[in-house]
C-alpha cells in the first residue's frame, strides 16, 4: 500500500513539472499564448487540490518527504508551492479550464441554434465593431452592453491618461466620466481595419464578461424604456418603445402614451411582445451574437456575476495598478440583488409560453454559459462556470 501511495505521489509531482516546463517553452517560442498556459496550470492544480484526498509532503530540492501519514490529503502543500512560485495573483475568478471544458462541449449545440434577424444583420462587423484596444496595455475588450461596458470604458479612458493625470484620479472622478460610449479614447478594432484573428490584435490579451440573459433583459428594459432619474428616454421610444405600443395598444394607445408619456411606459411584458415581433436592439441581443466566443479564443472570459473577482484579476493580467479602477472588495451578488429579485417578479408573472420564448430567443447564451433558465432555481443567477 505505501508503495502505491509513494508511486501515485511522484506521478503528480512529475505531472505538475511537466506542465511548468510546457509553459517555459510556450513563453520561449510563443510568448503570446503564455498567459493561457499559466492560467492552465493554475486552474489543474485547483482541480486537483479540490478532488484528491491524500497528502503530499513538502518538496526538500529534488526529493519528496512523504509523510508517514498516508491517509492525510494529497496534493495539498505541492499544489500551494507550485502556485506560489506562479506569477498568477490569487485572487479568485472564474474557473477558465471549467469554462475550456464548457465551451468546448456547447459550441456544436450553440452553433447548430439560428441566429436571430438582428444578430444575423450585424454578423460580420459585430466583433470590430464591439471590441476596443489599448495598444499601450495591449488587451482587447469586448463590449456587452449592460454588461458593466460602462464601468469598462471608464477605466480604458482613466488607462489612456497621462501618469501625472492619472494620479490626480480618484474612485469618484472615475465614476464622474460621462459620455463614455462616444469618448475618442475608446478605440474600436474596425476603426483600425483590426480583427482578434490577425496581427497584431491575434497577439494581445483578449477578455469578455457576459451576463445572465434575462438578468440583462430586464436592465436594459429598465434603463431603455422606464424613467431613469424622471426622464423618458426619446432615442430609444421613438426607434422601439412607440413600435412596441403599436404593436401592444395600437394608435389609440400610441397617442394616449403621447400626451402623458410618463404615466404610460412600455411594461416589461410588452418589452417581451416586442422581442417575440423581432424589435431588439445591440442592448438586450443576444450576447454570444455580439462577442462570439465559439469562434474567438478569449484569455478570460468573465462574468457579471462575479464582477469584482473577474475585473480585479484581469486587470492583474493587464499589468494595471491603480487602485481606482480596481473593484471595491465587496460580493457582487449582494451589489446585483435588486435587479435579481425584480427579474424573478417580473418572469414569475410571464406565461409560460412567454417564458419559454424569452429562452428560445436566448438559447444560445443559456447554452454556452449555463445559466439557469429558472428564475427560482436556488443557483439563479450564477453562471456553469463556478469561481476558483
């Protein structure tokens, strides 16, 4: 028996040396691809650590000290060496070999599900369009509206300063920038003719961060077409809202909302009439029409729910310090409750054949994230990638 135990020992000790030498090599002849061969090993030996229940010794140079224990865990303390000597921060993130395994198991079923009218229209200019560089920090973001994109922009401008300028920086400052969405800072792949799969862009860091669909539904519905701080938003009422009202009140309701505009809102179950007649804009969309991430191979792909941990570990990867654009160290679901709890209230008082409709329009976000269709599950709203 201790010798089955010795042999098992020194096969995962060689392991995890095997996998350090890949990523000095990768980083001597492939420097781009350094990062993810890190990240690769760190997550294994998370995995590890989570799944075997013996214990390995500390390692004294060459040699292995096994313990005269051998019914104590393994794994444990070679696991903790290794990811110490890793440039890795240990801050948790989502598990990226969890999502490896994901994406790799769902992209035929994703690809296989028709891409809805809008998503179809902008298919081929969506990704220059969506993703922004820094050339200076050489990382490219795709954009997910109501997917922190705001809080993103702010820090890509806050990074596009001078350092005498960022100093000066505070949280507030930051969350003072306005107009982000058009500020000449942000720079698109396609103003540069750019695309993620040709030099140089094919070469620099590449994130994401997605969200639950209806999570994200409702936000957009709420911030698109309810009152935000008394005001009515007239862009998107008169290219959405007044065809929604067409379509759910007829004329006489359109002219009804147009003498008391603000008694008389889109209510989040016409919203759904009007995604079911095919009105939808790039907010409530489908987000893996948008960032694509079957087709392009993202260094990290993140998510809202767990924003601070996923922001505050890319921009470790990034090589970004400022303490002003890193996320306070608060839990993202208690910073996210209320739009939770409005979307259960809201899909709780759907149809059913609403309800399912609202999937099938999402079903390939459901599909590539694992997210939770039901509203009431106990694992809503949190992604199929858990953190590590």
């Amino acid at each position: 028996y201790q010798r089955r135990v010795r042999g098992m020992k020194v096969h995962v000790v060689v392991c995890i040396i095997l996998l350090a030498c890949l990523c000095v090599y990768i980083y001597q002849f492939h420097e781009d691809q350094y990062r993810s061969a890190v990240s690769y090993v760190v997550d294994s030996a998370n995995s590890l650590k989570n799944h075997v229940g013996t214990r390995i010794g500390a390692i004294d140079g060459p040699r292995v000290n096994l313990p005269q224990d051998a019914s104590d865990s393994v794994l444990h303390e070679i696991v903790d060496d290794v990811m110490e000597d890793s440039s890795q921060p240990h801050a948790k993130h989502s598990n990226q070999l969890e999502w490896g395994r994901h994406r790799a198991m769902n992209c035929g079923k994703a690809d296989a599900v028709p891409w809805s009218k809008y998503g179809q229209n902008l298919k081929n200019v969506a990704l220059p369009y969506f993703m922004k560089y820094d050339s200076n920090y050489k990382f490219v973001y795709c954009s997910v509206p109501k997917v922190a994109s705001t809080n993103w922009k702010r820090t890509m401008i806050v990074l596009s300063m001078s350092p005498e300028e960022r100093k000066k920086m505070t949280k507030q400052k930051v969350n003072e920038l306005v107009n982000v969405h058009n500020d000449p800072r942000i720079k698109p792949l396609n103003q540069e003719h750019g695309s993620p799969f040709y030099l140089p862009f094919s070469k620099y860091y590449k994130f994401v961060i997605f969200r639950h669909p209806f999570t994200r539904a409702v936000s957009a519905w709420r911030n698109k077409l309810q009152l935000v701080n008394g005001v009515v938003n007239k862009y998107f009422y008169k290219n959405y809202g007044i065809e929604i009202l067409k379509i759910t009140r007829g004329e006489v309701g359109v002219k009804k909302w147009s003498k008391n505009q603000k008694k008389n809102m889109v209510t989040f179950q016409e919203f759904v009439t009007g995604i079911r007649h095919g009105i939808v804009d790039r907010h409530w969309m489908p987000q893996s029409e948008l960032c694509q991430p079957c087709a392009v191979d993202y260094n990290h792909v993140g998510f809202f729910e767990y924003l601070n941990e996923d922001t505050n570990f890319i921009l470790d990867q990034i090589g970004v310090e400022d303490e002003v654009v890193h996320a306070d160290k608060v839990s993202s679901a208690g910073m996210m409750k209320s739009t939770t709890d409005i979307t259960r209230e809201l899909f709780n008082d759907l149809s059913e054949d609403d309800k399912n409709a609202m999937y099938e329009f999402y079903k390939k976000d459901f599909l590539l994230f694992g997210y939770d269709r039901d509203v009431n599950s106990e694992t809503f709203p949190y992604p199929g990638v858990p953190l590590i």
